[in-house]
C-alpha cells in the first residue's frame, strides 16, 4: 500500500481530537507526501524520512516526524512492516527563546482601544482564545468563571476544564482573534502572551506551582 493512503486511513481512526486531525493532514500534504506519499510503505527508508524533515523549522520538523512515527507505528500493527524506517530518526534540537509577555502594570497603562476590557479578562483569566471564544455569561456566577469547553468542542485537555476566580468584567469576544492581534501587536505581543501574564501574576501572589498548573488548565 502507498503511504498516502494508508496515512489518511491511520488519522481518520487516531483517537485525537478534530483539530489535531486537521493539523496531521497539512503536515502530510506540505511535508510528507510530496517526498514519500506516492512510495509503497515496505520501500520507504530511513534517509527518505530524513529527507522529510531536512530544512524544516525546529518545530515543524519534530511534529512532522511525530506524524510519520505514527503511521509507521501502526504500519507495525498491521504487519505491513516489520520495522519502523522512523526508528532513529532525531528531529532537530527545539531552541526555547524568552517569551515577551505584558505585565499588569503595563496592561493597565496600555490603550487597547475598544478592547481594553477583552485583554485585561485574558491576562486576569488565563484563558485560551478557544476557550474565551465560547464563554458566556452562563458561564460565570458565584465570582467564578467554569471553564468546560472550546471552540473546537472540548477543552484542549481534561485539565482543560476547571475553574477560576472572576477578577474583572466579562465583555463578549469578538468572533475573530485578528481584532484582538492588530491591537497587540505593537506591543510585541500575541493573544497567547496574556496567558504568560496570568501565569507571572500567579507567581507574583507566591501561588503554588500545582495550583497555577489546575488555574492554567495544563496537564
């Protein structure tokens, strides 16, 4: 069987959520095909895999080797191969850089236009735009904030959904995060920043590493 097809048939079945799917089929289509998509799974090698992720970012070369790992695992399964052409193959190093991030101070005395209000709820909150996307007022009583779904349908993670002190108003997102990325930007910043924020602010308080982890919804 050729790669292409037995791929799209391994990530229709992959227990992972909608959007991650739809992040694997760009990976295949602008990384991994051109070079092995039309090869016959038993005839792909290990330097064809290289070749898949020779001169991409860091980044986008470690997932692309994480996407071919997976079909190759499952190649396995299926004893269509005996042994995983992936097998050692190393993404390049990921270099970690300082994340810039606004501190409350700087938010504060920041003009965001009509939007003051949206970006200081995220920098107090700590949400994912995919989960501030979708927040209502439902979502909000007792001075808490209930955390429980995304805009892809569930949270990122089931430690996605959890709950959070209300510090400030809640006013609607706009249904585009560009409004929200125009604003920032002259700051040097991203919607995403405002999660650092939260994060610093947390640290500041002396809260407690396992509880700013619960409050950020990571796993």
């Amino acid at each position: 069987m050729q790669f292409d097809a037995f791929s799209m048939q391994v990530i229709r079945h992959l227990p992972i959520r909608h959007k991650t799917q739809s992040t694997y089929r760009s990976i295949l289509k602008c990384h991994i095909n051109p070079i092995i998509g039309s090869s016959y799974l038993r005839e792909i090698t290990r330097v064809d895999i290289q070749h898949c992720i020779q001169g991409l970012p860091p980044q986008t070369a470690a997932m692309t080797l994480a996407v071919i790992k997976s079909i190759f695992r499952e190649a396995q399964s299926q004893k269509i191969v005996e042994i995983s052409p992936a097998l050692g193959v190393v993404a390049p190093q990921i270099i970690v850089g300082l994340r810039k991030f606004l501190t409350w101070e700087e938010i504060v005395a920041s003009d965001f236009g009509k939007y003051q209000k949206q970006i200081q709820f995220l920098a107090l909150h700590g949400l994912r735009w995919s989960e501030a996307i979708v927040l209502t007022e439902k979502d909000i009583r007792d001075g808490r904030i209930f955390i429980n779904k995304s805009l892809h349908g569930q949270t990122k993670s089931r430690a996605g959904v959890r709950m959070v002190p209300l510090l400030s108003e809640f006013k609607e997102f706009p249904r585009s995060p560009k409004t929200l990325r125009r604003v920032l930007a002259p700051h040097g910043v991203v919607i995403h920043s405002l999660r650092h924020t939260y994060a610093y602010l947390l640290k500041q308080q002396g809260v407690h590493v396992t509880t700013a982890q619960r409050l950020l919804g990571h796993s």
